[in-house]
C-alpha cells in the first residue's frame, strides 16, 4: 500500500512516508489473513467535525504529529488498502481560519511533489457540509513513486471551520467508479 500525500516541508513529508510504511505492513499482514470481497465498503465515522466517510475496506488509524504550512499540527490518518489501491482520509485542526488556505494549499502540493512533481489536472469538488473555500477541490494525479513506478490516483482538499482534510485514492484509473463512489460519500453531519 502506498499513500503519498501531505505536507509542503521535506521533514514532514518523510515523517509521513515512514508511518505509511509502518501502517502499510501492518495492513499487508491482515489482508493476508482476510478472505473478502475486493471492496467492501463500509460507513466510518470519524469522530472530528461530524465528519463520515464510506471506505472500501477497513480503515487503520494513526496519528502523529508534523509541519504543514508552517506550523506544528496533529494529523490523524485512515487508510486501507482494497481492489490494487490505497485509500485514505487525512485531517488536522490548524485552529485558525486564517492558516486554513495555507494548509489546503500544503495538502493538495504536497501530494503532488510526493509523486515526483505529478501532474494534476483539476476537477470541481465539494463535501456536503463544508465549508466553502476557494482551495477546496479535487485532482487527478499521474505521477510515479518515489522508486520511479508509475501511479494514477486522485486527491481532494477540503475544509469544515478550521479542521482541513486531505481525501486520497492511489493506484486507480483517472475514471473509476469506485473513487467516485468513495469521494463522492464523504460528509459532514448525521
């Protein structure tokens, strides 16, 4: 499983590369041992700003502290791995509203320069219940991983108050059903 995406700083980039690591063997040892339908999806409730999410497979979680756009923050991650891709869901609270264009700017680069300088083509994108900001959005993503393979995925950014979000799918085609489905299902509320 691999999830590149994050922060604007090397530092945290890395940082973030080893925990995915860590949680990508962690995930690896369990699919060995389950026996399951390809993807099967299943609501998570996040417990930050009524946050849900429909993920394909069960969903590990960590959290950790890093730099984004210039401040220390805690970032929790939900990611698992299902049907050849990686699927994830990262937030953090940067506690100002002031920070949350920065941070949403960070987000969305940061997947980008994770994928040797990606190429991105933008789509619109927007999560019932968010708030509305001019750096939210989705973008299909063709790049290769940090051991020259090549990926397609796509990223979305978004924010609820000052709680900013990072959606990931690595490892499908730009047109997939099944990224729509899961990008498509997030929201905030009951």
């Amino acid at each position: 499983m691999r999830l590149a995406w994050l922060t604007c700083s090397p530092d945290g980039a890395w940082a973030l590369h080893r925990l995915l690591r860590t949680l990508c063997a962690t995930l690896s040892l369990s699919a060995l041992a389950a026996c399951a339908p390809a993807l099967d999806w299943r609501e998570v409730r996040l417990g930050v700003a009524e946050s849900v999410a429909l993920f394909p497979c069960k969903p590990a979680s960590h959290a950790r502290e890093l730099g984004l756009a210039g401040q220390q923050v805690k970032l929790t991650l939900h990611a698992c791995q299902a049907g050849d891709a990686t699927w994830g869901l990262a937030w953090a609270d940067v506690g100002d509203p002031g920070r949350v264009s920065g941070a949403l700017n960070a987000l969305q680069e940061g997947a980008r320069v994770n994928l040797s300088d990606a190429k991105a083509q933008a789509r619109a994108y927007s999560v019932k219940g968010q708030t509305p900001h001019p750096g939210s959005g989705r973008w299909n993503l063709e790049g290769r991983y940090p051991d020259g393979k090549s990926v397609s995925g796509q990223v979305a950014v978004f924010s609820r108050g000052t709680v900013v979000f990072q959606a990931t799918v690595l490892g499908v085609p730009q047109a997939s059903e099944a990224a729509d489905t899961y990008f498509n299902a997030l929201k905030f509320g009951p």
